[in-house]
C-alpha cells in the first residue's frame, strides 16, 4: 500500500495579501489585528482585515500606508470609504476588506461578533 503524502495547506493570493496588509498595520502601531476568513460562509469577500486606531492621525497613516504600499506592490484598492470622517475607514481590496476603527466605533459594532462564523486569526507584533 502506498504512503499517502502529507498536504500542507497552500496559502491562497488573498491570505497571503490579507497577511502582508496585516503587517503594514502593524508597520503603523494599529491595534487589536485581527484576519476573518470568510470564504465559508459569505460571497461577499474572501478576507476581512481589521484593527483599531487610537486617534484620527493613526487611521490616517494606516490607510494611507497600506494603500501606498499595496499599490506599489502592484494591488491597488478598489475604493475606500470613511476617510474624511477617519472613524471607520473601509478600504476595499474586492477579495479582502480592510476595516479601520476607531475604539469606541469597534466596541459598538461588534465586528468579530458579527462574523464569527468566519476563522479569526489574532495578528500579534513579532517583538
């Protein structure tokens, strides 16, 4: 009987993307990173990226900085949205969405709780 070879999980495009915007936050001191696969449960996306800002310069600087680096990586967004108001900044990738919140936005909204169902993946800083 022939062995059966071991298959380790290829990181698709997108999981890997999600993982490099994940690191661009970390880049700026963002907060509370975390990465929602939801390629089970939703059409909608394949990734959400999410962190929290603790003031509108830092939603700012994130935004912009992963922006500006995951363009000139050759993955420009899609579009963005909440950028003048810089409490909740949407930044579309079409198969990841990069959510930047604000504390008290993030508290109020629940956004983990609302996708659950979706594998969530806790981004730590490498220290």
């Amino acid at each position: 009987m022939p062995k059966k070879k071991k298959i380790t999980p290829n990181p698709s495009g997108s999981q890997l993307h999600a993982q490099r915007i994940s690191e661009l936050m970390l880049e700026k001191k963002a907060l509370d990173i975390k990465i929602i696969d939801v390629r089970n449960i939703t059409t909608l996306t394949d990734f959400f990226v999410i962190c929290t800002s603790e003031s509108e310069p830092q939603s700012r600087a994130i935004t912009d900085h992963v922006n500006l680096t995951m363009k000139t990586e050759g993955h420009a967004s899609w579009h963005t949205e909440g950028y003048q108001y810089l409490d909740w900044v949407l930044v579309d990738f079409v198969n990841i969405v990069v959510h930047i919140f604000s504390k008290t936005t993030r508290e109020y909204y629940e956004f983990e709780r609302l996708w659950a169902d979706g594998t969530i993946t806790e981004v730590q800083d490498e220290v």
